[in-house]
C-alpha cells in the first residue's frame, strides 16, 4: 500500500529525520511504498508560522555569534504554499495512509495541515514525542485518527499490513484509535531491536537534507544512531514520562553492535557521501568500554570521517576519551551544563553533577585535542539574573569552544511543565511555537527583558575578556552597542584561521 510520511519541519531545520529514516526503511522492506513530504521545502502553513520561519529565527541565528557564518543554499525551493503542495502530493500520489511525526514545538503545524488534508479521508496516524505524551489531546484534533505511542517501527508495520488486508483493527500495540468519538488505547510492545532493523532509508532524503555548515565551512553530514534511550530523567525532558511509558523494561538505553554501525555507515556514505558523522544518540559513552574499543578501531579504519558526539560530564574519564581519540583527528564533543548554578541544576534541572566535574570532563576534553561545545538554557524556573552569570563562568572556566545557549520552554510531558504551571510561571494553553524566538516564563525575579538581553550577549559574556563586561551589558539592551560589540567578537572568534 502507499504511504506518505509527513515532517512538519516547523524551524525549517536542514536534517535528516532518523526516525522517519528507520520507519520508512521498515516499510519499503514489507514492500509498502512510501513518500516522504517534509514541509520545510515549501512557504509554511499559516501566516503566523511563516513569519516567525524566515524573520524571527532568521534574526536570532544572526545574534546568537555561536558559530561562524557560512552561505549555505537557500532553504525554501518552492513557491507554492504547503497547503496547495500537500493537495498535489495527496492527489498525485494517492496514499492509503499518512502519517506525521511531530514534536510539540511543531505541533501547530499539524493542526494545520491535517485541517488541509481531511477532507481526502485517509486514515491519518501522529507519532513522535508529542503523540507520545499528550496522545489523547493529539486524538481530540478533528481529522486525526489515530496516535503511535513509543517506538513506531513495528506498529506502524503492523498498521499498514492491517489496512492493506482490509482488516479494521484497532487492538495494535502502542496505537491508539479514535472511533465513533471513542478512544482505544493499547499497551506499548517491548522496546524494538535495534539490531533486526533494516538500515535507516537514505533514499527518501535529498542533498537540502544532509548539507550543513561546521567550523565555519559547508558540510554534508550523515546523522545516524549507534544507541537509543538515555537513562537519566532530567526534569526538561521527556525521559521521565518515556521511561514509564517503558515501565516493564530494566534497561532504556540498548545498543547496535559495532559491526552493524560500520555497516549501516559504510551503507550511507555510498548513498550520500557524507563529509562528518553527527550521532544522535543522547549519551554517547554510556556504552561499555569494550563495545566502545570495538567500534573505535573499525571506524578509525572502514570510515575515517571527522564526527560529532553528546554525551555527560560524568560519563567523561582519561580512558574513555583516550578510546574515542584514534577514532578521528577532527571530533567535537558537546555535554550539557544548562545551569552554573548547582541549587538550579540539582534542584529544578535533576542533574546531579558538581561544576568541578563539569570543568575535569571539559579539560580531559581539551587534553586530548578535542573541539567542545556545550548546551545551556536561560530562563530556568526560579533562576535569577545571578544564577545566570554562574552558567557564564562555569562556561568560561570550563573552557568551552563553543558555548551555545537556549530558552528553556516547559514541553509537555516534562516534570518541569506542571512546576511551572504550579507556580504561575507559565499559561497552559500556550501554544508550543515560540520557543526558539523568546522566554515564555513570567517570572518575578527575572524578568523577561532581562533574559532576551543576556540571551544574545551570552556568548560575549563566555568568551570576551572581562574588560568588555560593562559594553556587554549594555549591548543587552541597546542595539547600537550590540552590533559595536559583534563586529569586535565576530573579528576575534568568527573570522576563519
């Protein structure tokens, strides 16, 4: 049967989706036909969507000073609207199924694009971490049919084969259905093994989405996964609600083998020719220091390609970065800090590390030639203006090659989420779109004018000499002083060596 996928790929956002890789994989192997419609291609859905696209975090790329300019192709290819392209593609293409993944912050975007294509009648399923924590407010959308809670790969399979046969179940794992205004749910199946997937279906991508820019230079990146699951449950993810989703299983991270990774890389580099791997995985060196070895020594030799990694300070030691060093000369590592302040990052953050070990891991890091980054957020529940300059120092005595910067937003299924609801902080009905563009939090003690101004300064703040610090603050209100300051900063740290 046919299937079209759909990625409503609100921010525009140049990659490639390895979960909608690995479940059209799946598919094309039972042999369904699928087509992949990622919306980004096209003018956005609404004419909100579309200005916040292309002005606002156009302009806030631009303030951010995190990565050196680089011209890349235009991101938008067509004229015509998503609305008027999904007609075309739906009317061309003919499909007997169509689903989206979604996370929150696209989530508007779904709304308005099945409002386009209801009107087909075709069965129309969400998956991803949207559906997977709110599944009955996703179901409660008139055209939506049904919800895939989980891990999609062998539900969706087992959808698909029950359309096709004219089959109307609706007691399939990890799907829940909408039928005459009621609501079937079903119990999610045991985690997927990794290992028994096909390799992720390359096929459906083009060039707009594999080109990126790193270090300052055009790239074409290969983004794929040697692990999935993390096992901590930091209150800003949705870690927490997966992990009792997945009640009945001891461990939530599981692991491909060494040799099927170089396989399944070896595999994209024929199709796509990628110049550096970018895995996806949340905690890179959470795998054993045997697993870890194996696969070092056959990537040093089988692929050789400069590589991105994430992991966490305290899965950070001498023997393990001694390990992932002969993999490649050219290798970035990026851990979360996300607070300087050990009571915010402790206490609302549930992360349980010191700044002194977030500082050894980022010098064990830098002792073995590795180029870092690192995540943080401003506009933590309850943090203050003080507790954010503890983030600028911990960032400025780790380091940090490229410290990068974030508003926190209180997603849906998140501990955070109700923390902030409870204490007046943040509007329930706030629609998940914003939250690249500004804070969303009402927070007495600091105010949101306060944290737009340290949101573009915060790069200055970590890496400029302290001398500048009182130009810095005013650059967090006054334009004329920012624009000043960046062409200082950008002549310093932006320029290419």
């Amino acid at each position: 049967m046919k299937i079209l996928l759909i990625h409503p790929n609100n921010y525009s956002q140049r990659y490639v989706s390895v979960g909608i890789a690995s479940i059209s994989a799946v598919l094309k192997k039972s042999g369904h036909i699928v087509k992949y419609f990622d919306t980004s291609r096209y003018k956005n859905s609404t004419e909100a969507l579309n200005t916040f696209t292309l002005k606002d975090q156009q302009k806030k790329m631009e303030e951010v000073l995190q990565f050196i300019p680089v011209e890349l192709p235009p991101i938008i290819s067509a004229g015509e609207s998503v609305h008027d392209s999904l007609h075309s593609a739906v009317r061309s293409f003919q499909p007997e199924l169509i689903g989206f993944t979604a996370t929150s912050s696209d989530f508007l975007q779904v709304i308005s694009i099945v409002n386009t294509i209801k009107e087909y009648h075709i069965p129309i399923i969400v998956g991803g971490a949207h559906a997977t924590v709110a599944p009955i407010e996703t179901l409660s959308i008139d055209g939506i049919d049904m919800v895939c809670v989980g891990e999609g790969e062998e539900a969706i399979l087992e959808l698909a084969n029950s359309i096709e046969s004219g089959q109307k179940r609706t007691d399939i794992k990890n799907i829940y259905f909408k039928s005459e205004e009621q609501i079937v749910t079903n119990n999610v199946r045991p985690y997927t093994s990794l290992e028994k997937l096909p390799f992720p279906d390359l096929d459906i991508f083009d060039d707009f989405h594999h080109i990126g820019a790193y270090q300052g230079n055009q790239v074409k990146y290969g983004r794929f996964e040697t692990a999935r699951g993390c096992p901590y449950k930091c209150s800003y993810c949705i870690n927490s609600s997966l992990h009792s989703l997945y009640k009945l299983e001891k461990r939530h991270v599981r692991f491909k083998s060494p040799d099927r990774i170089i396989a399944e890389l070896k595999s994209g580099l024929d199709k796509i020719g990628f110049d550096i791997v970018r895995f996806v995985d949340e905690t890179f060196t959470a795998s054993s220091i045997k697993r870890l070895s194996e696969f070092v020594d056959l990537y040093r030799c089988e692929i050789n390609k400069p590589m991105i990694i994430a992991t966490r300070p305290e899965r950070v030691s001498r023997e393990i970065m001694s390990i992932i060093r002969k993999a490649h000369p050219n290798i970035q590592i990026t851990m979360g800090i996300e607070s300087g302040s050990e009571t915010i990052r402790k206490n609302i953050c549930n992360r349980h590390m010191s700044n002194r070990t977030i500082i050894e891991a980022y010098r064990i890091c830098h002792e073995y030639g590795f180029h870092t980054a690192s995540f943080n957020m401003v506009g933590l529940p309850d943090e203050t203006r003080n507790d954010f300059f503890k983030t600028i120092e911990l960032n400025r005595e780790a380091k940090v090659h490229q410290p990068m910067l974030s508003y926190f937003y209180p997603f849906p299924g998140t501990k955070l989420r109700e923390y902030c609801i409870n204490k007046n902080y943040f509007d329930e009905g706030h629609h998940e779109i914003d939250y690249a563009v500004s804070s969303v939090l009402k927070m007495p003690k600091f105010p949101k004018v306060e944290i737009e101004g340290l949101k573009r300064t915060f790069v200055m703040y970590v890496k400029m000499d302290r001398t500048f610090f009182p130009e810095i603050q005013k650059a967090e209100q006054n334009d004329n002083t920012f624009k000043s300051l960046t062409r200082v900063y950008n002549s310093k740290f932006l320029s290419k060596k």
